[in-house]
C-alpha cells in the first residue's frame, strides 16, 4: 500500500527534473503554479504520470481544484482517489 510519503517523493521528484525546490517541509504548501514549479505544459505531464504510477483517474475538476496545487493537496487527492 503506497503512503502519502510516497505520492509526496514522487511528486518532488517530477518537479525537481527541470526545477531546484527549496528544502523543509515549506514544499508541501508552496502554490506550484503560481510559483512556476508547474505550468500549463506540466500539469498535463504530472496527470498522465500520476495516472499512470498510482493507477488514478484524475479529472478536469481535480485539475482546477485548489488542492491541486499544492505538493500536500495533490498527495491528499490520489490517496482519496485510491481510496486509503
């Protein structure tokens, strides 16, 4: 069973591959998009591998969610949409 540990690492992962994050715990709140940390391009990116990698579906009003953009809201969301 994946953790929201897990979701979080991963999701760290995708951004650092073309980004630096500040260090501490301060990512999970950070605004990603308002940061730059993800743009319009990005986002479609990070559906398809979150989709792929922990077998979710995640649908246009997650996208616009405000829990989508945060590290901690997207984490929290897959793990709802696994139902753990």
């Amino acid at each position: 069973m994946l953790s929201n540990q897990d979701v979080r690492n991963f999701l760290i992962d995708f951004i650092q591959r073309s980004h630096s994050l500040p260090k501490g715990d301060e990512i999970d709140s950070i605004d990603l998009f308002a940061t730059g940390y993800v743009d319009s391009m990005a986002v479609i990116r990070l559906v398809v591998e979150l989709e792929s990698m922990f077998d979710v579906r995640i649908e246009e009003e997650d996208i616009v969610s405000t829990a989508f953009r945060t590290v901690a809201g997207i984490a929290n969301l897959v793990k709802k949409k696994q139902g753990l």
